[in-house]
C-alpha cells in the first residue's frame, strides 16, 4: 500500500512538473500585442516562440519552398501591401491561376476560421498544406517534391535554426509547418492612427474628415460594422477571452447571374463545402485593418478601389445595379440583409474613405522584424 | 484495508448526497412561437409567411430572487467573467447557450426579477478588456451607444431576400465620437425589467414570440435597429414593456 502511495505521488509529481513546464514555455511568449488586447489562442502542440519565429521568416521568404524554386510565401503575400498580393487573382509557382484574390495576413491569429470560405478550417497549421501541396491549383507545388524540397534546408544555417526551434536537427514538414505558422501568428498589427484614438485615447490621432467617417462606419444607416465589426473589424475572430463560437459569412450581392442569386459556377463560396442552399455567396468577411494597402478587394478581386467598394455597397451590392439596368426586379434572396444600399454625399464619402486609411498600421507594413531576412 | 474501504465508501456517499444538496438554481429559457419552441432547423409561421431564425441572443442583468442579487456561476474553464451578467442565446451557426445557473440553491418558489439589459456603469466600456460574456462583437455597437442587449436576427422563408431584425439598446447618446463613451445616461435607455411570480427552478422560462411582435408585420421594412424606425421600434418597446414576455405559463404565450 505504501509502496503503492509513493508511485502515485511520484506520477503525480511528474505530471504536474511536466504541465506546469508546458505552460511556463507559451506563457513566456512576449505578444507584440499593446497591454489589454486580448492574446490569440494557440494550439497546445506549436506553442509560440522566438526562434520559431525566426526560423518561420527565413521559410516564409525562402523560394526554396517551392518545388521550381520560383515562389515563396511572400509571392503572394507582401509586406508593403499588407501581405496580400496586388493582383486580381494570385498566380501559383507553376503558372496557374488560383480563382481566388490573395487574402492579407493581418491578425491572422485571432482569426474564427481562415481563407475566404470554409466553415471549419480553423487551424493556420491546417491551411498552410494548402498552398505548400495543394495541386488545384498548384501554388507551392511542393507534392511530389518532398525530399528535393527537404534536401535544400540541409545547411549549417537552417539545421542551426531548426534546432533553436524545436531543440532537435530533424529536418520535416511538420516542423515547417509548425514554424511558417508560428511566424505568420506573430504578423500583428495594432498600431493604426484608429487604435490611437479609440483605444490609446489620443483625441488627435484622427483627424476631423477620419472621425466623421468613422461615426459614418459604425452609423446603422451604413451598417458596415455588423459585418467588420470588433477590435479586429471583422466578426470572424476568436480569442483568449472569447470562446463563443462565431463563423459569420455573407454574401456581398456581388454576383446574381440567374436572378435568383447565383454566383457564378467557379466560386459559389461556403456553399461549395457546406452544400447548404442559404451558403450561396457567401465569404468571410475579411479584417478591414490595413485595407487601404490590400487592393484589389472582394474574393475575387474583382473590386479595384475603395471608392469602388463603398459603391458597391451603396448601390445595395453590384449585382442590384446591373439587375436595374436589365429591368429585373427579382432580388438575392441570398443577400445579407445589411446590404441595403444607402446613399452618401461625396464629402460622406470622401470622410468614410479618409476614415478607413486611418485603418493603415505603416509601422506594420514596414516593421525590419517582418521583412526579408535574405535582403 | 477493510476499514480503509469502508472510510471510502462512507466517504463516497457523504459526497453524492451533498452534491445533491448543492444543486444549484438554473434559468432554463426557450423561445416559442405559437405555443411551440423555435429551433435553428425549423421554420416557423407568424401571419401565414413562413421564417427562419438566425440569430436571437440577449443580455440579462440585476437577477434576482426574492428581492436578494444572483451571481452566475459560470464553466470554471473561463477566466475573465463577469458574473453578474449573461448572455443567453447565440446565432444559429454557432453555438446556443439558453441556460444560466445561479450561485444559489433553489427553494420552492420564488420571485425572480431581471433586467433585459447591461447596466450603464458596464455598458460604453473598451470591449477589448471587457469581461465575458461582454467581449461578444456581434453584440457590441460602440462605445458611445454600447452594447445590443437584445437582437433578433430572421429571414424568410416565404418571400426571397425578406428578413426582419430587432437590435435593441440604449439609443440617444452623446459622445465627442462613437470611439467615446457618453458621460451621461443615454435619452432612451431602453433597460426593462421583468418579473416571474412563483418562479420554479426546475421548469423553463418561456420567452413569447407572439407576444414580442404582436401587432407588428415582419418585414424588412418594420425591422428596428436602436432609434432608426421609431414606429417599429416604438410597436416593440410597447410590447416589452405591457405584454408578457418571460413566463413559465406556456398559456400565456399564445
């Protein structure tokens, strides 16, 4: 019985050490987050650190990630341009189009669930094999191409990294994986003349056109805010002191092709996964922090300006517009009903424009801790 | 050994049958339409049109029974709480939570009495250090109008593209910008409290859809969001306020 009692003790010793040591090592990650924000939530099994990190830069801007040597990471996601990609629809490694416009990686951590379309996709660790071995369309291309592929990080500088980030030499897809999203949960971005005015309280941090466009943004006669609303302006987002589940997607009215909501047939949205009927058209809404640097806009990037936008949005979608002109009444019955048009002066505009440059964090686009580590 | 068992099993049962003591007041809510709860799956008829809910949530505060102040006991996972306040409800495509339990222990019967609101002193604060259940954007407006304390979000089934919407909350309030909290209560608050007479534990708390929307066409045009629609909204707020809404009398839903 003894006996017994001190295994038991000693086991339960162990496990304590062992969970306690598991949760000094994410707690010591420092968030470039201002105090008070809410912290991302993390997996239990890729804990963020440094040197991950750093290794998830050297990969996330390194072209021999891609089978031809071609494209990285940053291809289609750009610092300057809030790593998103100025191109309508992104162009993979091997030549071929993806039918979907580069989203921007803002705050990507806190996202519910990632790309612009998928209910349950909710883990980055997840959505990187996508564009790493996806073959329709190939981006990466990695498929086919593992070894060649693992055999080009075999150099005295990555094995040093990995081992900093993993505390073994093995060199793996997983620890890829791991670091790329590791690095990718750190592009934070907090510091817009917005979150000086709403949550530093710098009553000067805008200017008088940026808040009257701001008041515009959450008024109920613009609705924007029902859709990108919270800290990160996009109601998709989840974190450590939120844990009710939200996927919110809608459908903009940006596609009605049959007059009775369709979307055309390449890209019919959540729809295309869940099946459901009611799914038809619609995206996540996307964050609007650094909007001004991620044109094109929409899914499809089918939207070249802000200015474009909010006359789509004014117009109660584009598609209503073009319906008018054909003299079709019939509406989307898919539409999200905060897509009612509404109609703004041109100094409305102008304010509502001036408010979502405000929502552009330079020292993000520009951070040297974010740039190519190879420049 | 034996003894040692025997310590165990007095023990055991020492424990189940304090457990059971403890047994905790619950707030178990369900909406109903005509006499029927109204699910996320099912459609429902009001005036022969045919609607779906998406989203129906609503804040709850100052509980009471018998005159004394409830706290919420909440799932030990969640740090941050406020236990004074609740969030009852969700979206359809997340998840929904209609039941509240209290730190107390039920007796008989009692007098319940809420708030369908988030009180002033919590409600234009930074939402980014706010407290469960109040870090919920989609029930958030700004922090110059504050928090939705209701929204009811439905979209037809009948006719295409209709959909009809209730956000309630505190509306009138003056602030430097919608980033700035008012210095002063809101002109409407819009806060109503309700009351439930002999209120038993172990039996839901109906919430009267009928009852709600009564003398109001659902449409888009008749959806109130805060102060935009005065007629709709006025139709509402009316009804809050003189029609029975929370009851554990099914009969008094219809």
């Amino acid at each position: 019985m003894t006996y017994f009692l001190k295994m038991v003790a000693i086991v339960a010793l162990i496990f304590t050490m062992l969970a306690c040591d598991s949760k000094n090592t994410a707690a010591t990650y420092k968030w470039p987050i201002p105090k008070d924000y809410p912290k991302p939530q993390v997996p239990a099994d890729n804990p963020m650190s440094d040197a991950k990190v750093n290794l998830g830069r050297f990969l996330f801007y390194d072209t021999n990630l891609s089978a031809n040597q071609t494209q990285s990471c940053a291809t289609c996601h750009q610092q300057d341009k809030a790593f998103s990609e100025p191109l309508i629809v992104s162009v993979g490694s091997t030549g071929q189009s993806h039918r979907r416009n580069s989203l921007a990686l803002v705050n990507i951590a806190y996202n519910k669930t990632l790309t612009w379309a998928h209910p349950s996709l909710d883990s980055i660790e997840r959505q990187i094999l996508l564009p790493l071995f996806g073959e329709e369309p190939v981006e990466m291309g990695v498929t086919g191409h593992e070894g060649e592929i693992l055999s080009r990080f075999n150099s005295d500088k990555y094995k040093v990294m990995f081992a900093a980030a993993f505390d073994d030499k093995d060199i793996n897809f997983d620890k890829i994986n791991k670091a790329l999203s590791s690095f990718v949960r750190r592009l934070i971005s907090f510091d817009s003349p917005f979150d000086r005015y709403a949550y530093a309280m710098q009553d000067n941090a805008l200017s008088d056109s940026q808040i009257r466009g701001m008041d515009l943004f959450f008024s109920e006669r613009l609705e924007c805010h029902h859709c990108h609303g919270g800290f990160n302006f996009t109601q998709s987002t989840t974190h450590q002191k939120q844990l009710l589940d939200r996927r919110p997607f809608h459908n903009t009215g940006l596609y009605n092709i049959d007059g009775k909501g369709s979307y055309p047939l390449t890209d019919s949205g959540l729809n295309e996964i869940t099946l459901e009927p009611n799914d038809m058209g619609a995206f996540r809404a996307p964050t609007l922090r650094n909007i001004a640097l991620s044109a094109p806009y929409m899914h499809d990037g089918s939207i070249q300006t802000l200015e474009e936008v909010i006359d789509h949005y004014a117009a109660g979608g584009r598609a209503a517009i073009k319906l008018t002109a054909q003299k079709q009444v019939s509406k989307s019955i898919y539409r999200s009903p905060f897509v009612k048009g509404f109609t703004l002066t041109s100094k409305e505009k102008s304010d509502l424009i001036a408010f979502l440059n405000a929502l552009t964090d330079e020292s993000f686009a520009s951070d040297p801790k974010l740039s190519n580590p190879f420049n | 050994m034996r003894r040692f068992l025997i310590t165990l099993f007095i023990l055991v049962m020492f424990l189940l049958i304090a457990c059971q003591n403890k047994k905790p007041n619950r707030l178990t809510f369900i909406p109903v339409v005509n006499g029927q709860p109204i699910m996320c799956e099912d459609g429902f008829l009001v005036n022969e049109q045919k609607w779906r809910l998406k989203s129906f949530q609503f804040y709850i505060s100052k509980i009471k029974l018998n005159g004394e102040m409830q706290n919420i006991n909440y799932d030990g996972n969640l740090k941050e709480v406020n236990n004074r306040l609740a969030l009852v409800g969700g979206a359809c495509r997340g998840e929904l939570n209609w039941q509240i339990e209290l730190n107390s222990e039920p007796e008989l019967k009692s007098v319940l009495e809420f708030e369908l609101a988030v009180p002033f002193e919590l409600n234009h604060k930074n939402p980014l250090t706010a407290q469960f259940p109040l870090n919920q954007p989609d029930m958030f407006w700004t922090w110059q109008l504050g928090h939705k304390f209701l929204r009811l979000d439905l979209v037809s089934q009948t006719e295409k593209g209709e959909n009809w919407s209730f956000h309630l909350g505190s509306t009138g309030c003056d602030s430097a910008s919608v980033m700035r909290s008012p210095k002063s209560p809101c002109k409407n608050p819009n806060r109503v409290s309700f009351s439930i007479k002999d209120f038993e534990s172990n039996k839901p708390i109906y919430i009267a859809f009928n009852n709600l929307v009564s003398g109001l066409e659902l449409s888009k045009r008749n959806s109130c969001m805060g102060d935009l629609n005065q007629s709709a909204c006025s139709a509402l707020y009316q009804n809050l306020n003189q029609r029975v809404i929370f009851t554990q009398d099914i009969e008094r839903t219809k």
